[in-house]
C-alpha cells in the first residue's frame, strides 16, 4: 500500500498567518517614515488601525490615567515603547473580538510607534539646533555689521542708542525694543531711545529707570524673560506708559561695564511665549556689544569736552602771555612752561580722538 506524500500546501489558517506577517512587514517602512514627521500620531494611528485590523485606534502620549494592558473582546490596549520604558498608551476598539494572534501583534506594534515618535522627537530637535544655529550666524552678521556701522564712528550716546535701537529686533527677533542710558556725569536724567526712531520725552525716561521693566533688570543686574504679560506679577507691577504698545512677551538685558549699570536694553512682542533661553543668551551677547559701544562713545565725547576746554585754555593763556611780555618779563618762562604742557596735552588728546 502506497502512503501519500505530505501536502506542501499549508492549512489555511496557516497560509491566512503568512499573509498577514507579510503585509505586517510591508507596513514597517511606513510606520518609519512617518517618524519624519512634524506630527505622525493621525499616520501612526491609521497605521495601526491596518495593523489590528481595528475600526479605531487611539495613541496616547503620554499614556494618562488609563491602563497600559486591558484585554476584552472588543478592546485591546498596549503600551508604547521606546527600549523598555513605556511612554504612552495603544488602544485599538472593533466590533470582532481580538484572538491571541492580535494580543501578539501588540508589543511589536508598540514598539514600532515608539522608534517612530522617537525619530520625530530627534528629528525635532535637531531642526531646532538647526534654527538656533542659524539665528546665531544672523546674529553675529548683524553685531559684525553693527559694530562697523555704529561702534566703529561711536557718535554722543544718545544718537548711538537710537541707532542701536533700531537694529536690536534684527539681531534677536521681535518687533520693538528701546534702550535706556543712564549717562555717567548725571544719572539722573536718562536717556530712552526706541526703535521707531523716536526719543522719549525725560519724564517718560525717569519713570522707564525707576518703575519699567527696564528698571527692573537695572536693579537685579541679569537677564529676564516674561512669557505672558497678561499673567505675570512681575509684569503687572510695573508702572506702563498710556501711549505703550500692546506687550505679550518681553525680554531685556543690562548694559555692564566692569561695576558700572550703563543702561538696558529691551525687546518686546505682541505675542505669547516668543521668546527662550536662545534669544535671551544672544540679548545678552548684543548687549555687551552695545555697553562697549556705548562706553566708547561716552569716552569719544568726553575726551573731545575735555580737548575743546584745552583748547580755550591755551588760547587764554597765549592771550596773557602777549600782556606779560608788555610788562612783566620776569614770568614769561614759567607761563611758557605751562602753555608747552598744555599743547603738550592736547596734542595727546587729539591723538586719541583720531584713533
């Protein structure tokens, strides 16, 4: 009697497995792809949908109150993994009972979901060095330009603010700054230039210094972010101009020389929450700039006071020295030793100037 030979045909339920790993296998690629991105959660649930075989499919993440692992006929829920740490929440719902075969397919699936957001999450993170990177090349083009147009001829301190107001939103972003001086021979009359050009009235300056935000980085001499204007009391307690610009966000920064509070600069938006740590390292970064700047060209200034004084001086006393030689020969050589310092003196100065 002869024995038949085995069939090489598998069971069907076998072949209906085979078919089923395969499409499984196929759709590895797409729950990949999707970790690149923005948001992948609606391409990842449609995708597991497809996996299950599920009318819907709901990823949490993070997981919530819910349970990682319920098992009922009709509900079937899974944690998301990334290695072994569970960072959310698989529930997939249909009207045919789930069988041990789909309960197999959970893990692998949560897995899958898990290198997905981790992708977009590294993907995310590496847009955002990308961003940053790209705004501290901007940023140092723009303190580059600004230290060839502004630093470089360093006019009086109250035009050089002017003109650095205007380039701050430039550099850090935003939409409007100003910055506050505090001039060294009287620091009780500051000067507030804003970016629109405009320099504000004394009055507006003093209470800016005393009772504005500026004010309050003078005090605490550091840097400071406020996300929501609406909500914080720090922003609140500040005494606000009638004519002010509707302000949602806000960052500033002090200008400091060695010991000396120059001034501050601030920037401000119309926006929530526009702001970061990464803009306010770059303020900062303009802002010793701009106190070098504005240290340059209190000192231009000063120095040139001081030469136009020289210079009257040396003019009088030539004068004195013509009378002295009419009448009184015996002082000529000390006057004409301290007219030789003087020149001397101004000579030195001018020399500075012209550096």
């Amino acid at each position: 009697m002869l024995t038949p030979e085995p069939s090489s045909v598998p069971p069907a339920s076998e072949a209906k497995q085979i078919v089923r790993m395969r499409e499984l296998l196929s759709s590895v690629g797409a729950f990949l792809a999707a970790g690149g991105q923005a948001n992948p959660l609606p391409v990842l649930q449609d995708l597991a949908s497809d996996w299950l075989r599920a009318e819907r499919v709901t990823i949490s993440v993070p997981a919530g109150t819910g349970a990682l692992e319920r098992h009922e006929p009709g509900v079937l829920c899974g944690p998301v993994l990334i290695g072994r740490r569970a960072i959310g929440r698989i529930e997939a719902i249909r009207a045919q009972p789930f069988d041990a075969e789909d309960r197999a397919l959970l893990l692998p699936l949560g897995q899958l979901i898990g290198a997905a957001l981790e992708h977009a999450m590294l993907q995310g993170q590496v847009e955002q060095h990308e961003i940053s990177a790209q705004a501290r090349e901007q940023t140092l083009k723009h303190l580059l330009s600004f230290e060839r147009a502004v630093a470089g001829r360093s006019g009086d301190p109250p035009a050089l603010a002017q003109q650095i107001a205007a380039r701050i939103p430039a550099m850090v972003g935003g939409e409007r700054a100003s910055v506050l001086l505090l001039p060294l021979d009287d620091t009780a009359q500051p000067v507030l230039a804003l970016s629109t050009g405009v320099v504000a009235a004394p009055e507006r300056a003093r209470e800016v210094a005393e009772h504005g935000f500026a004010g309050l980085v003078l005090r605490n001499r550091a840097p400071l972010i406020i996300d929501e204007t609406d909500t914080d009391r720090r922003w609140l307690s500040l005494k606000l101009g009638s004519s002010d610009a509707p302000t949602r966000c806000a960052m500033a920064a002090p200008l400091i020389r060695g010991e000396r509070v120059l001034g501050a600069i601030t920037v401000t938006t119309t926006h929530s929450r526009v702001f970061n740590t990464a803009h306010l390292n770059l303020l900062e970064l303009v802002a010793c700039h701009v106190a070098l700047a504005i240290e340059a060209a209190s000192l231009q200034t000063s120095l040139a006071a001081t030469a136009a004084h020289l210079a009257v001086s040396v003019h009088e006393l030539e004068t004195v020295l013509q009378e002295v030689r009419a009448g009184a020969p015996a002082v000529i050589v000390h006057v004409e030793e301290v007219l030789a310092q003087l020149r001397e003196g101004q000579a030195r100065l001018q020399a500075l100037l012209a550096r």
